[in-house]
C-alpha cells in the first residue's frame, strides 16, 4: 500500500498544470 501511496504523491507534485482524482464509492485507503 505505501508504494501506492508514494506513486500517487509522486504523480501530485509532478502535475504541472492540475491534478483531478476522483472515485465513486467508498473513498479506498490511498485517498483517506
């Protein structure tokens, strides 16, 4: 799960102009 987490910061501090997460659901354990 921490590799996740660590792409998923990777990918939010890298966005050079926006960054859209979204789900439909139960938000999982990477976006809590």
């Amino acid at each position: 799960m921490d590799q996740y987490r660590s792409l998923l910061h990777v990918a939010a501090t890298r966005a050079k102009k926006a960054l859209r997460v979204s789900w439909s659901g139960k938000p999982t354990a990477l976006v809590k």
